[in-house]
C-alpha cells in the first residue's frame, strides 16, 4: 500500500500507525492492569454510590432514613423513597443497557429489581443530531429506582452526566478532539516540508525534456537544502555540456559541409559516369549520415513548439506518397481526425524513418489506428522484426542489428534513435512488439489534445 504513495503520503501513513498502534498498546495495557469492575467504577462513580446507598438505607431503621436521604442528597443526586414501582410513561423511556450495568453493582445485594428512567423530550434523531444537542443533553436527568428488602424502592435522580466531565464532555472525547487536532498539525507540518521535494521533483521533470535548468529556490531542512541545491548545480553543469555539445556538433556538420560541397564539385568532374554516380552516392549519404547526427545531438533538447496536428491528414499524405513510389503499403485510419498538440515537421519526420524503417526489411506495411483510451498509432510489417532482448537497444544511437555495419543491410543506426528522440520530446510513448502480421509492431501512444 506504501508503495503507491509519496513522500509526505508515507510520512503521515507513518504517524497514522504509530497513534493506532500507541492507542491499541494504551487500551491493551489497561485492559490487563485493572478488572473490568475498576474501570466501571472510575469511569461511571454513581452505580457504586447507588450500591452504597441501598445498603445503607437498608440497614437503618424508618426513623435514620430520613437523616440519612438529607445527607446524601447533593446538587447532582437527589434520593428519595416510594413504595410505587416507577414505569415508563410518555415523558421517560427505560434503559435496558444501563439497568443491566447497575444489576453488576447490585449482585452482593441479593437479587434486585433495577429501573432506569431517562426522559424523552429533547432527545434528537440521529440524522438532527448537533453539537450542541450533545452538550444540551449532557445535563439531562436521568432516574434509577432499585428496589428494597421491604418492597420499597429508592429513587436517584442524577443531573448532569454519570461521570468526570470536561464543558459537558467526557475526558476521553476531549482527549481524542485534541489527538486530532495535533495529528492535523502534523499532516500539515509533514506536507510543508515535503513541499521543496514536490516542486525539485517537478522541476527534474522538466529538464529531463529540454535540458533547460530550472533551478528551485532551497528550501526546508538542511538536508533538503543541500540537496536542492546540489542539482540545481548538476541541472546547470550538465545544461552546458549539452550546449556545448550541440554547438561542436553543429560547426563541425557545417565544415564538413563545407567539403563535401567542395568535393561534390570536383566529382563532376569525373569522365567516367558510374564511378561519378557512385561517388555522388557516397557523398550523399555522407550528408544525411550529418543530419541525423545532428537531429540526434539535438534530438528532444530542442525547444518543440506546439501546435494541434490532425494525425490522421498527416499519416494519409505519407502513406500516399509512399504508395505512389511503389511500396506495398496500406492504412486503416479512418474518417475521424486524430488531434494531437506536436510540432509537425518533427512528427512527420518520426513517422516517415518508422515507415521507411519497416518498407527496407518488410515486403508490406500496414499503419492503422488502435482502439484505444489515447491516440495510439500502429505500424506493422511482415518482415523479420527484432528479437525480444534487442528491443531497448535499437533505439540507442548508431545500435544495428547488423554488426557488419554495411549500407546495403541497414541504415546508420540513427533512424529509431531520432525517433525515440521526437517521441519522448512530445511526450508519447513508443515500444516495440511482434506484429499480427508476422513481423514487427511500433506503437506510439500520444496523449490526445484537449
């Protein structure tokens, strides 16, 4: 259950067990160092006082039981003698529960007839029940009748409540009201400080994107502080290197550029046309080798603007111009348009290597679209595929299947590369599988636009 937490979650789940856990040790521990009968008589003091008085009572003759009502007779307890049996009426209900409590006090007494009277009027309903009906019904008479030897019976009316009170509430509740209280300043104190953590979580979240530091103000424990502080350092170091690096890359693409221009210039100049062609060849694919080690050095750091990108338009228009060049391909994208937030020429460029990707291993290309929560598209094909254990590699720069490294068997590993790129850089996700078709299935799941 810990598992699917956070921090501060985990924090207050900790403090929630350890008070269940100290109140379960608490009420345990009272339970096996006092009997039952103890507890009753410290937390309800008027059943014993009732067995105290019917003994007395008892034991004194007609002529001491008046001096004896005048002596116990308080502000709280009032005691008289009737010889008529009091009975439940319109006005007062009788109380099993406490008539069988009253019943344990009276037991060295000899059987006892016990009555319990409690008022009716200003009793709420449970579903009109208030706050403040508790502390009004708190002061509520209630009456015990036990009966006498001689068939009398004494008659105790206790205002107020039957044991210790604090404003109208027993002890216990104020302590629980107040437990509470205190656990709530724990939840919002535990929630403050986890507050830095939050925000560094969200602030590596975005540079994992963009590779743009986005430095959070430290703050919290020492700890934490420190902590904060040690990647935000990390965050503007490792913001540079990828500078740097993309700004090497590109002067070096532009210089070999540079060359290449030069050197395809001087290839025209060759007699012979096949040697020229194949020159040519080598030459071109020297300058696409460039780019894509350049869209990869950028890959998902690039700063991608966004726009609404209707998948189903642009996933037509590739298949259809692959159609027409000859290749075996097929869609099924239906009618309905696909809108999701990405920057078109990086999205037309991830469909286009996965499709040109399956058309140079697979005879037939199929790209549809899954019924799924998301918009999920699917590319399948009926070539080879790729074993299980080199699914993850594949998408790591210059990675072939192919060890031969030949440009006849494959490209120059930076296709699926530039792809992983663009997908994690707009947020989808991309994973490979085996396809229905035989061969391989590449489904991409890009979170639909609002």
């Amino acid at each position: 259950m810990l598992g699917r937490l956070g921090f501060a979650g985990r924090l207050m789940a900790i403090v929630l067990f350890a008070l269940v856990a100290l109140w379960a040790v608490g009420l345990g521990w009272l339970f096996l160092s006092e009997s039952r009968e103890e507890i009753f008589r410290r937390l309800f003091p008027v059943p014993e006082q009732v067995s105290a008085i019917v003994q007395l009572i008892e034991k004194a003759g007609p002529a001491e039981r008046p001096l004896i009502l005048k002596a116990v007779n308080s502000e709280r307890l009032q005691v008289t003698l009737t010889q008529e049996r009091p009975e439940a009426s319109a006005d007062a209900m009788r109380r099993p529960l406490a008539e069988r409590f009253l019943t344990l006090y009276l037991q060295s007494l000899q059987p006892r007839d016990v009555i319990v009277l409690r008022s009716r009027t200003g009793v709420p309903r449970w579903r009109d029940w208030r706050l403040g009906d508790y502390w009004r019904n708190a002061g509520r008479s209630v009456r015990f009748a036990v009966s006498l030897r001689d068939r009398d019976y004494v008659v105790f009316e206790a205002s107020g409540a039957t044991g210790p009170r604090l404003l109208g509430l027993p002890p216990g509740f104020g302590v629980g009201l107040l437990g509470a209280l205190i656990g709530m300043a724990a939840v919002i104190a535990i929630a403050r400080e986890a507050r830095p953590l939050r925000q560094l979580s969200q602030s590596l979240g975005q540079f994992s994107s963009d590779a743009t530091a986005v430095h959070v103000k430290p703050a919290g424990a020492p700890e934490i502080r420190k902590l904060i502080s040690a990647v935000n350092d990390m965050q503007t170091r490792i913001s540079e290197l990828v500078r740097g690096r993309t700004l090497l890359l590109g002067a070096v693409s532009h210089d070999l550029k540079t060359y290449i221009t030069r050197l395809r210039l001087r290839v025209e100049r060759l007699p012979e046309p096949e040697q020229r062609d194949k020159a040519a060849g080598d030459l071109d694919e020297m300058t696409r080798l460039l780019e894509d080690a350049l869209a990869v050095s950028r890959g998902g750091f690039a700063a991608i603007k966004r726009q609404p990108v209707d998948l189903t338009a642009l996933l037509t228009g590739i298949v259809d111009d692959r159609r027409q060049s000859g290749a075996q391909i097929s869609a099924e994208l239906g009618h309905t348009p696909l809108i999701v937030l990405a920057e078109p020429t990086a999205l037309r460029r991830l469909f286009i290597n996965l499709i040109e990707n399956a058309l140079r291993f697979a005879t037939r290309c199929t790209v549809r679209v899954l019924p799924e929560k998301d918009v999920v598209i699917a590319i399948d094909d009926d070539g080879p595929g790729i074993p299980a254990d080199a699914r993850n590699a594949v998408f790591e720069p210059f990675f072939r299947l192919d060890n031969s490294r030949s440009r006849s068997t494959g490209g120059s590993g930076l296709g699926l590369a530039i792809v992983k790129q663009i997908a994690d850089a707009h947020g989808a996700h991309l994973d490979l599988s085996q396809s229905p078709e035989g061969g391989l299935r590449v489904r991409i799941a890009f979170p639909q636009a609002s």
